[in-house]
C-alpha cells in the first residue's frame, strides 16, 4: 500500500547476505513485520519488532529500525536458496486492527 | 488442526458475473482481512473486520462487499462493479488488538475473469 514502500527486486549469490529495505509513513506504528511468500501461497511471518527496539536478530535474520528515519531493514545472512521468495513488510499500530503491507520484494538467489 | 482456509483455490467467471469467494477460520480470531495481490502492487487492503457484524473499508473497496455474520467467516463478494477482478485474492485472521499479534493468512484464491 501507499503507507508501506519496497524496492521490487533483489538478486544475491548464494551465501551472500541479502539486505531488503522498507520505509513507512505512518509515526503512530506500533509493530513492524516481515513475511514471507514462496510462489502461489499465503504469507508467512518471519520476524517481527517493536517500534521501541532498534535491532533484533533471529538466527541468519536481523530485522534494524531507525523510526526518526522511519526506515525498517531485514538482513538475511548467508543467503539459500531456499530463501527465493517475495518477502512483505508491514506495519500496523495500536490505535485500530488495520494490517499495511508494502509491494513486496521478490529475492532471486543466484548460483 | 487450527487454520484459516480459502475456497475455492482457482475460480473462473464470465465477465458481468458475481461471485463469492470464502474465507474460514477456527482460530478464534477476532480480526479478519481481504487483501488483493497484483505482481508489482503487492498486497493492497479490500476490506477488514475487526469483529463481528462490523468491517471496514480498505484501500481499495470499490466493487467489493463483505459480510461478517459470524466470527470464523468472512466471505468476499467480487461484483460486477469490479473493473479488473483478475487477481490472487489473499484472507488473513489475527487475535485482535492490543500487543503484538501475528496475522496467519490463507492459500489464497486466484480469480480469473473470462
């Protein structure tokens, strides 16, 4: 959506690592997500992060907020090629139930 | 086993045709959503619900209605106001607000319009 913006494409060697970025909009989000879809299913919740954090690392994923800037990263370490897939952020606040996502950026992981 | 589920997976309509499509959940889940997905747009918000007998318009609502008659469905009616209906249609549940809650989605429904 219009609140939530995505660079579309991404290519990365595998085992490099792959940085996907995000900036929001909205000042008032709570919590922001990243999900994940392999090809023709739902969505997947990867990792998610306060807005009163600024970094938190699950395994290979490390998820960076800087709110003054509004900017949300997610590194993923060591790339797979299990890790192929359009991957989501979304934000959403405490205010009301409305769930905002980005365009998605398609990762594409190279031999 | 605990879930949300779409049907029909792949759904054909003539063009000026209705058509509904189903979202169910027995997650005991208070919200519930209707997303849209185009390549390049991404997931863009029809309608949500945050309880029942009450929704929402999202972004992008015209030539769509909802019902939410009871807490587990929340079915998704494409009318023929729709101008571009051809899309993969995405349903999401979450326990509600208040904290962080994680939204499970569906395995989507793609619509065809012939």
């Amino acid at each position: 959506g219009e609140d939530v913006e995505q660079s579309l494409f991404l290519s990365v060697r595998e085992g490099d690592s792959s940085v996907i970025n995000c900036t929001y909009t909205d000042s008032s989000s709570t919590y922001l997500y990243w999900y994940k879809q392999e090809p023709g299913a739902g969505l997947q919740l990867l990792t998610y992060i306060f807005s009163n954090m600024d970094m938190k690392q699950d395994q290979r994923l490390t998820v960076l907020l800087n709110k003054k800037d509004k900017h949300l990263s997610l590194r993923i370490a060591d790339t797979q090629t299990g890790d192929s897939a359009i991957y989501f952020c979304a934000e959403s606040n405490s205010n009301d139930y409305k769930l905002s996502f980005g365009a998605g950026t398609t990762v594409t992981v190279r031999a | 086993d605990g879930g949300i589920t779409q049907s029909p997976k792949y759904l054909f309509r003539k063009e000026g045709q209705n058509v509904t499509l189903s979202c169910e959940q027995n997650l005991n889940h208070d919200a519930m959503y209707w997303y849209r997905q185009d390549p390049g747009q991404g997931l863009r918000l029809i309608y949500y619900s945050q309880i029942v007998n009450d929704f929402q318009k999202g972004d992008i609502a015209e030539g769509y209605s909802v019902s939410r008659e009871k807490k587990e469905s929340f079915p998704l009616t494409v009318t023929s106001a729709q101008k571009n209906p051809t899309a993969f249609y995405l349903c999401a549940s979450r326990p509600g607000q208040g904290g962080y809650t994680e939204a499970f989605f569906g395995q989507g429904t793609r619509l065809t319009v012939v």
